[in-house]
C-alpha cells in the first residue's frame, strides 16, 4: 500500500473528531436522539433547571414535539419582541395548546431600555444589532436567571455559523444543547409529519424562515434555509447563540 492509499483510507475510515468543551458530553451524544439528547440534558443540569428557547417559527415546533416527548412542563421562553408576525403569535398558541406545553412564557423587552433606545422604532433599521440586542439578546439573558441549561431548535444543515454546531456547548455558565444538529431537513420534515404538527401559517404565504416583520423577506426557490431573514444585510444572526455569553 503506497502513502496516498494509506491516507484515502484513514480519511475514509477515522471518524472526525468531535468538538467537546464539556468534559466529553457532547462527544457521548454525537450519534443520540433528540429525545436522548434532551433527556440527558435534563439529567445534566438538575430538575427545574432546564429550559427550552423557541422563536415559534417554521421549524420551532419539531424541537417542542421531542421535549413535549421528554416533558412537556419544560419551561419554553419566547421572545415576543414587539415586532412579531399576528400569525407567530397565533401558531404559538396552536402548539402550546396541541403539545399540552404547561409553561410557555412570553418575555418581552424592558420598556425603559426601548424608550431610551428605541423610541420612534426604528432602531431596526438604523442599528439591527441593537435592536436585537434590546430586544432579544438582554430579555433572553434576563430569562435565563435560574436556569443551568437551556436548548435550542439550530441544524447544522441551516449553514453559516450553525454549520459546525456541536451537540452541546458552553454558553457563559450555561450549558447549550442543541438535541436537532444532526438532522437534515428531511429528517425535520418527517418529524414534522409524524407528529402531525401544523405549518406556520407564513409557510403558504412564501415565507421559508419567519423573524420580526421588518427583518422577515419571502426567499427565493433554492436560497438558503434563512436568507429571508436581514435581507441584504451581512447580518445573519440576532446574537442570542453569538453574543448571550458576553453579557
Ligand atoms: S430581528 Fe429586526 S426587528 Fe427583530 S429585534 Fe432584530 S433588528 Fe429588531
């Protein structure tokens, strides 16, 4: 065997690594479940410590049908930052009601922080990143008083930053699982399906990917998974997996 066939079948042949920085967790979930995963996270951080985020976007119920699954009486924080979609509001209720959630709560922005900062509401346009910072990334950070652990709905396959997302991370103090990395979008799909989860009613007006409306766009047929989202902007997150941490 000469040296290039040696180093085609260690490629072939090694698993790739696994990034861990939380004492080999996330490397004993690699291949688990989402229920696994959400289990053990609950195992990891101790009763009533563990809460979910969810936006109640496209995907957002997938992840709240596995932890419904696991317990439906995980706290579920949803920013409800003053911007939504009627509609997300609506769907929000639709599933809450659907999965029997026993403890979703709507946090909203500090109307001081919004008064000083964002009075004529318009800091979407003028500063998204401190719009996003007052109106999702401090309320977030808030809400997570309490908690030792929270999860969260990103796949690997939605790219960019998510595209190398372990199973669990650290987050500050915090531990951050993320039980759907591993899916692709068909695995999400046939979740979705099986158990028989309604479409975010956004889904038939074009919209692939649902935020705030000033900062939602319908995507092309074929455009990633959320490039509806800050529409020709560099800007591709709102800073609760980027900059939570730093506060
Ligand atoms: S997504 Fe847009 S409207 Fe919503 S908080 Fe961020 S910048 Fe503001």
């Amino acid at each position: 065997m000469n040296a290039a066939s040696r180093v085609n079948q260690i490629d072939e042949t090694t698993p790739v690594p696994c990034t861990d920085d939380v004492g080999g967790l996330a490397c004993a979930l690699a291949n688990a479940s989402p229920t696994e995963i959400i289990a053990e996270a609950q195992r990891a951080v101790g009763p009533g410590k563990l809460c979910v985020v969810s936006s109640f976007g496209t995907e957002s119920a997938v992840l709240l049908a596995y932890m419904a699954e696991v317990d439906p009486s995980i706290p579920v924080i949803f920013l409800d930052t003053g911007w939504l979609f009627e509609e997300t509001l609506a769907y929000r209720d639709t599933i809450t009601a659907q999965l029997k959630l026993t403890d979703v709560r709507s946090i909203q922005p500090d109307p001081m922080r919004l008064a000083a900062l964002d009075a004529e509401r318009d800091l979407w346009f003028s500063s998204p990143d401190t719009c996003c910072l007052i109106r999702k990334v401090e309320p977030l950070a808030r809400s997570l008083g309490g908690f030792e652990g929270w999860l969260n709905g990103r796949k690997r396959y939605q790219g960019g930053l998510r595209a190398s997302i372990p199973i669990v991370e650290r987050d500050g103090s915090r531990l951050k699982f993320n039980p759907l990395a591993n899916l692709d979008r068909a695995d999400v799909e046939e979740a979705h399906k099986r158990f028989a989860l309604p479409d975010h009613p956004l889904i038939a007006s074009g919209f692939s990917s649902v935020g705030c409306m000033p900062c939602t766009s319908r995507a092309a047929k074929g455009d990633g998974e959320r490039a509806g989202r800050w529409q020709g902007q560099a800007k591709t997150e709102c800073g609760i997996h980027t900059l939570l941490s730093t506060l």
